[in-house]
C-alpha cells in the first residue's frame, strides 16, 4: 500500500466511521437454559444467584440450570441453542453501542421473535418451552458477562 | 422480519383485529420516538402516534405493498407530526439549507470530545448526557429535527430522506450538516459547557 | 485545499456508504487526507452519531404502553371486541384475549397475574409491561432485564 492510498484508507476510515457500527460489533454472552417448576423445594440454583430478582416475578419456586454456553455474538450470525423439548432457539445480535445491545431471540417451530435491548448488568430470561406438569424451560442471556 | 409484516398485513386486511393489534404492538414505540423527535410533547406524540396508526388501518386496503410496511407507516408517521408541528408553530424565520463558510467555523463544540469520547469506560458519561438529547433536540428548528430523526431513528438514506421530505439529495446533505452542528451546540450548552464562541443563528437569513 | 472545498465537502461527511458516488466519495476521502478541519468535523459529528436514536427510544421504552393499543383498537371502532368495561390497557387486553381459553392457559395465567400483582403492587422494580397476541406474548420490563413468557400454546401436542 503506497503512502498516499493509505491517507485515502484512513480518512475513509473517519468518513465512514459514521455509520452505524458494523464490522467491529462482537458481544460476548453468557447464555443458558433454565428449568422452573412450580412444584418441589423452593430453591434456586447457587449458579443462578444473579438472577433472582428477574426470577422472583414469576410463578414458579424451584429453578434449575441444566445448560450453559458461552458465546460471542456477531452481527448477522445467528447462535443456536437446543432446548430440552426438540426445539431450537436462535440468538442474534442486532446492534451494539457502547454497552447496550439489542438482541433477538427467536424459537424456530413456534415462529417468535422478540428483540430485547440490555445493557451491560442486565440480562435477559426469556421462557423457551410451553408448560408441561408445571415446569417450563427459559433461556437467559447475559452481555458482556 | 418484513416478511412477518407482511402476514399480518394480509391478515389485518382480512378483517383479523388481533393481526392489527400485533402491528400496533410491535411498531407502536418507534412511531412514538419518531413523533416524539419531531413534535416534541409527549402527549402530542403519543396522539400523533396514535393517529397514526387509526391512517394506517384505514388506508390498508389501498397499501399495496410496493414499500415495506414499515416505510409506510413511517412515511404516514412523519408527515402527521410535521403537520402537528406546523399547526402550533408560530410564524418563524426559515432557516437555510445552503451551506456557507461561516457555517465551518467550530462553534466550541470540540469540547464534545471529552465526554462523548468513543471509551468504553466514557460510556456512562455518555450515557449521562444523551439524558440531555432530547432537551438539547428540542431546541432545534423543526425542519432540522425532523431530519435527525428521520436519519438517525429509522436509518433513511438520502435517496429516502429526499423522497420523504420532498427536496433534493444536496438539500438533504446540507440540512443535514446543519442539523448536526446545531445539534452539537445545543448540547454544548446541555453539557454545561459555554464556549466564547457562540455564533448560533450564523445560519439564518 | 480552499475553504470553498470545505464548503462542498462537509455536508457529505457522515454519509453512508454508497450514498455517494464513486466521484464524490473519492473527492472527499482526498479532501479528508489533507483539510485538518474536516477531519475535525467528522470525528465530531461520529461522536454524537446516534445518540437521538438512543435517547428518544430509551423515552419510548420508559413510558407504559399498555393503555396505547386498546386505545387505536378503541378508535378503529367495527366490532370492538367485548369486555372493555373491564378498563382500557392491561386488565382489558387479558380480559378479552385470555379469560376465554381459561382451561387450557390455567397455568400461564397463574403466571400473569403474579406478573400483574408485580406490576400494580411492585415496589418500582417493573417499569413496564406488555402484552402483544402474537408471537411473545408478555414482555415485563424489570430494572435486571426483560423477563419474556411465551404465548399458550393453542394446540399441545
Ligand atoms: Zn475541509
């Protein structure tokens, strides 16, 4: 690359720098399925400690974590997550400023999408599976855990 | 996403409240913010918001489909809160669109560089002071705010903006360019920052 | 580099790409290269790209939508549906949409109404709630983060 076209790529770089941010946008997440029943000890699980606020809102006692993965979300990558009952979960990464992101959340077979917007601390949980004898699944996501 | 609209599009011309219910819903806080950034009250918004949206479910039936639904309904967005705007506005001085020397010249606003600084760790700051945007919004002419937040809020391209207020590409850059630059002083001002250099209406006929 | 460049060039900074032709973008990345003013201007309006969206929609997000589609359907008019004595926004909606699959949504009303009890009875810890019927059903707003349920399912398997 000569000096001159390199000016002409950087400067570029600062004209273009404008646009809403694309390449660059990566959110690492923390992302995992849950089991909630409204049946058996109320307890929660000491991994889900984080989330008792959010939990708490809902009807249901005992929670446990059955699944967890870390992943880094990409724009325009789409990260799957297999749900107990067959399903698939599908989390893509709609846009990141600063440290809010938006992210969709969408259940394949019951053709839903929801996008939620979290910042940094926040997390989203997010009911993946209907309710069967008193126990449904969710999926949370943390950013930037 | 669009395609989903579209469904329920179909299924609202049908006659299914509950498909137009779940336009309303999923559009209801975008058309909101977009009224919002032009007319400036929140009760006027949210009327507008809602009037929005009683157009939309009367002009379904001649919605053909050309545009996305959204474009549609943002174009009807846009203007209602143009005319909302225009109906209170006192006769007011217009402002130019043409760019001019004067315009150039760093009203103080690099200052901004500070605390909207791209950190991460400046986040909060930044953060902080968008608080002040709406304020700092509020201030600029209403030519000048809708624009903003046409481009900014629903992404529109010049080609759409141009299209979508009725003016030419240039006039789009140019309103654009001003938009910006009064934006940024107003939000000097918000920061509790006063430059000397104060040269506000350096634009104005 | 003349001032009058200046003129012609800063409308076009913060243009996206392909919104310039190929000329034009051209001209002003060589006229970037060289005009420190430019520049200037450009990291500055970057620096506050975006910041009206963020707020304008945080505004949105923060005011309770619930009475604002009963209000539309309320306007639209033909057949309203039935049951709006029981009051605008959230009691209506699920008054309407949910008492008549009672016996199959048993446990997901369970479910809302402790989200309702939060809601109306919480100390401040919800800002919002809201009910769509398609898709996502109920999106309660809490200050840790959007809690989601899902619809009943109208035929389980
Ligand atoms: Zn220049």
């Amino acid at each position: 690359m000569t000096r001159r076209s390199f000016i002409l790529a950087a400067a570029a770089a600062v004209l273009f720098s404008a646009v809403p941010i694309a390449a660059r946008a990566d959110v690492p997440v923390h992302v995992r399925v849950i089991k909630g029943s409204r049946r058996g000890p109320k307890q929660v699980d000491p991994r889900l400690d984080a989330l008792r606020r959010q939990l708490s809102a809902l009807a249901y006692v005992n929670w446990q974590e059955t699944q967890e993965r870390r992943v880094t979300l990409v724009k325009g990558r789409t990260e799957f997550v297999q749900l107990p009952d067959g399903d698939m979960a599908g989390i893509t990464l709609q846009e990141e400023r600063g440290t809010i992101a938006t992210i969709e959340v969408a259940l394949a077979s019951r053709n839903t999408q929801s996008r939620l917007t979290i910042e940094k601390g926040q997390r989203i949980v997010h009911q993946v599976t209907g309710e069967r004898d008193g126990a449904a699944f969710f999926l949370t996501i943390a950013v930037w855990p | 996403m669009e395609a989903d609209d579209l469904a329920l599009v179909e299924r609202a011309r049908a006659g299914e409240r509950d498909a137009f219910r779940a336009l309303v819903v999923r559009f209801q806080r975008k058309v909101y913010a977009v009224a919002l950034g032009i007319v400036k009250d929140p009760d006027l918004a949210w009327d507008v918001a809602q009037e929005t949206f009683v157009r939309v479910h009367r002009g379904l039936g001649d919605f053909k489909g050309d545009s996305a639904f959204s474009t549609w309904l943002f174009r009807i967005a846009t203007h209602l809160s143009i005319d909302a705007v225009r109906r209170e506005r006192s006769a007011r001085k217009e402002d130019v669109d043409e760019v001019r020397e004067s315009d150039l010249e760093d009203g103080g606003e690099g200052i901004l560089a500070t605390p909207l600084g791209t950190d991460p760790r400046q986040n909060a700051l930044r953060r902080e002071l968008g608080e002040k945007i709406e304020e700092a919004l509020a201030t600029l002419p209403e030519k000048h705010r809708t624009i903003l937040v046409l481009r900014e809020l629903e992404g529109l391209s010049y080609e759409e903006l141009a299209e979508r207020l009725g003016i030419h590409k240039g006039t789009v850059m140019s309103r654009l360019f001003h938009a910006r630059k009064k934006m940024q002083a107003a939000l000097r001002e918000y920061a509790g920052i006063r430059g000397d250099a104060d040269r506000d209406g350096e634009d104005e006929t | 580099m003349t001032k009058k460049d200046c003129v012609r060039f800063a409308p076009m900074i913060g243009a996206r790409e392909g919104e310039l032709s190929e000329v034009e973008a051209r001209a002003l990345a060589a006229h970037l290269a060289m005009c420190r003013r430019c520049q200037e201007l450009a990291a500055r309006f970057a620096r506050t790209d975006g910041l009206v969206a963020e707020a304008l929609l945080a505004r949105a997000n923060a005011r309770d939508f619930a009475p604002f589609v009963d209000q539309v359907m309320d306007r639209i008019g033909t057949g309203a549906p039935q049951g709006a004595r029981s009051g605008r926004g959230l009691l209506g909606w699920v008054g309407r949409h949910w008492k008549g699959t009672l016996s199959v949504t048993a446990p997901a009303l369970a479910a809302l109404a402790v989200f309702m009890y939060v809601h109306f009875g919480g100390p401040g810890q919800v800002a919002s709630l809201e009910i769509s019927s398609q898709g996502v059903s109920t999106v309660l707003q809490t200050s840790d983060g959007p809690v989601v349920l899902l619809p009943p399912e109208e035929h389980p398997s």
